[in-house]
C-alpha cells in the first residue's frame, strides 16, 4: 500500500498533489493524507487528519506509517514534502530517495531520479518501504471523487505553526499559466515586445535567472531551479541558453525555442527550435500573429 501527502498550503490543497496520486494510482492501492484542507476532488481513498493545527509535523506522519505500514510514502518537491520527508526518514531510518522524475513498484521500487543538478538520471533499486520525493511536472494530473476516512490524532510537543510567509505573487502564477514566454539574457532589449508576444498569446511573461538578477521582472517570474516549475501547454524560451538550473522548471508539454546560437541547450529540450536572433524575429513574429488574429 502507498500513503500519499497532500501538499497543503493555508488550507488549500496544492495542484503538485494530484500528480502524486496520478502516480500512486500507477503503483498499487494507495491511500492520500490530507491534513488541514477539504479533500472534495481528490481520486481514491482519503484519510482526512482531524484535531492537527497544521501539516508540518513529522510526528503525524510517523503515527500513519505505524498504524497503516505502507510500501512507500511520496511526498511532493514542494514546500511541505521537502520539510517533512527528511524528518520523517531520519526518525523511521528508511531510505529516502529525492529528485524522483520516474518510478515503478516491484519486489523492489525502482526510481529515476535527478542529480547533479539535474545534470544526470540515475537509476536506483530501493527496498521497501521507502519514503520518495517527487518532482513536479512528471505525472498527468488525476481528479475524482474522494472516499473519506476521518482520523483523529492528537500531537503535543510544543510545536506551533505561527504564520506561512509567501512570496508576493504580482497578480500571476506562472506554474499555472497555459502559455508562458520567457525571456533570457539574449531577449532583453525586446522585454516589452516579448510581453506584447505573451498578451497576443493569451499567456503571461517569465524569464531566466539572469534577467530576475537585474531586477528587470520579479522574483516571481523566474522560471528553474531556483524559481518556478511551468507545466502549461506552451513555453517559449527567447534568447535562453538553457542551463541545467532553468530547464529543470520547464515541464511544460511544448517547448519552443529561439536561440542565435545553434549549440543552445536549450534546444535539446525543445519541441522546435528556431536559430535566429531574437531581436530580429520578435517584430515579424508579432505582426504575423495579428494579421492572423486580424488585429491589424
């Protein structure tokens, strides 16, 4: 059996769990922890913690895992889950395997997982039970209908969740955007065409690390390692070299890429790459969608 962990943020179930379930589903029965949230469109079984403040306790966890004795427990690279899983692991003396992108269920779980940077796939064999961390954008999202269990579990140890402190999101999310156009270093003199690009698409402006750097668009913007997974139906990298910290946010279903340079890596990532200056292209690529939409 596998125990699934909501990741709740203020009460709200985050979109990155039901990926989780859309793998649990692919492994075994499973059963998901929520804490804290209503579990309304959540597929499956559901235990619905009762009595817990807030989900970042390990303890309520290590009580789970003794009374239901799962296979694996997955938690998602968020927030939450990265708090949590560590703890958890290091009380129970399980193995933990992070970064996971692939994972199947056997007399041995068998994971794939990112390392060095995400530079390299490793492939692991790990007994059971063992608890996994997840990746975001690696499973189809599954909704449904949730068959409720309500458990009551007390915890006392002077723990106490004072606020969530958030990033100030600028009006946009950009992990939930479908179409998002992301600019890099190579863009930056056409920023305010690339945002006429993304109005025209109905889609939202990001960029890469360099560009956030310079205070040109928001923390809330950056695409990567070290900012935001997108997972929508279109990403557009403009003038992006590709480096290992910005692809590893992009998981969107289609990829686009617009590099001078042929030797980009951004292309090995993209579904079509176009080698042209960025500068150049934006202009004809601009008046062309118009005429299409016959806003000319």
């Amino acid at each position: 059996m596998i125990l699934v962990f909501a990741e709740v943020i203020e009460n709200r179930i985050e979109d990155v769990t039901y990926e989780l379930v859309a793998l649990a589903k692919q492994l075994g029965d499973y059963k998901v922890v929520v804490v804290g949230a209503d579990p309304k469109d959540i597929d499956g079984d559901v235990i619905q913690i009762d009595g817990i403040l807030h989900p970042y306790h390990y303890k309520v966890a290590e009580k789970l895992f003794e009374e239901y004795n799962p296979d694996a427990m997955l938690f998602a690279n968020a927030p939450f889950g990265m708090d949590l899983a560590p703890q958890l692991a290091g009380k129970l003396n399980l193995p933990l395997i992070t970064n996971v992108v692939k994972l199947e269920n056997g007399e041995r779980f068998k994971a794939t997982s990112l390392t060095y940077g995400g530079r390299v796939l490793v492939d692991l064999e790990v007994d059971k039970p063992a608890i996994f961390v997840v990746n975001r954008g690696c499973y189809e999202p599954v909704r449904g209908t949730p068959n409720v269990e309500k458990l009551s579990l007390a915890v006392e140890d002077g723990t106490e969740l004072l606020r969530v402190i958030k990033p100030e999101e600028a009006g946009v999310d950009i992990s939930k955007a479908d179409v998002v156009v992301s600019v890099g270093r190579g863009a930056i003199d056409s920023l305010e065409l690339a945002e006429e690009l993304a109005e025209l698409l109905n889609g939202v402006i990001a960029g890469s690390r360099p560009v956030i750097d310079q205070g040109l668009l928001p923390k809330t913007r950056q695409v990567g390692r070290s900012g935001k997974t997108v997972t929508g139906k279109l990403y557009l990298a403009l003038g992006i070299s590709g480096a290992t910290e910005h692809v590893e946010g992009v998981k969107a279903k289609n990829v686009i890429a617009v590099n001078v340079d042929k030797e980009a890596p951004i292309f090995r990532v993209a579904n079509v790459g176009v080698v042209a200056d960025v500068n150049e292209l934006l202009p004809v690529l601009i008046d062309k969608i118009k005429e299409a939409k016959g806003k000319r």
